[in-house]
C-alpha cells in the first residue's frame, strides 16, 4: 500500500461466547442478510440460542458442521459486510 491509501477489511467472522452445538440455517454463499436476521442457533441443554447478524452482510461461508459442539471464541461463520 502506497502513502495515504485507504485500506479497509469488509469481511468478518462471526464468534459466539458459550458452549453449544450448532443448528445452521440453510445459507448460500452470496446471501445477503439484514440486519436482525437468524442465521442458526445453538443449542445448549434445553436451551436454543439464536445466531443474530447485527449488521446487514453478505453471507460467504460457514466453518463448522451441523450439530459441532463448539467452544467459546470459535469462529462459526463468515460474512462480508454490506457497504454503507
């Protein structure tokens, strides 16, 4: 990058912080979500938690499985950023 050029990142993962297992709604790379949309939940004991995108984004990838338990911190998903 040369001097004063502008640099942004449009993408983003999406992270939860607590332990569940994984529900994924049907997504397709290319997506475009709004803001407020459910895009999976996890599901903890009896508990289902939804996944909310609070921004509006364009779904690219999900990278765990269907039903994965995962940690807190783990990346769930991969969204690009709608452009404001």
């Amino acid at each position: 990058f040369g001097l004063g050029e502008r640099f942004s990142i449009t993408e983003a993962l999406v992270v939860w912080p607590a332990w569940g297992r994984v529900q994924a709604e049907p997504m397709w790379e290319g997506q475009p979500l709004e803001k407020g949309a459910v895009i999976g939940r996890l599901q903890e004991g009896g508990e289902f938690i939804p996944l909310v995108c609070h921004t509006p984004a364009v779904f690219l990838a999900w990278l765990v499985g269907e039903g994965e338990r995962v940690a807190p911190g783990t990346r769930l998903a991969r969204v690009r950023l709608a452009e404001a």
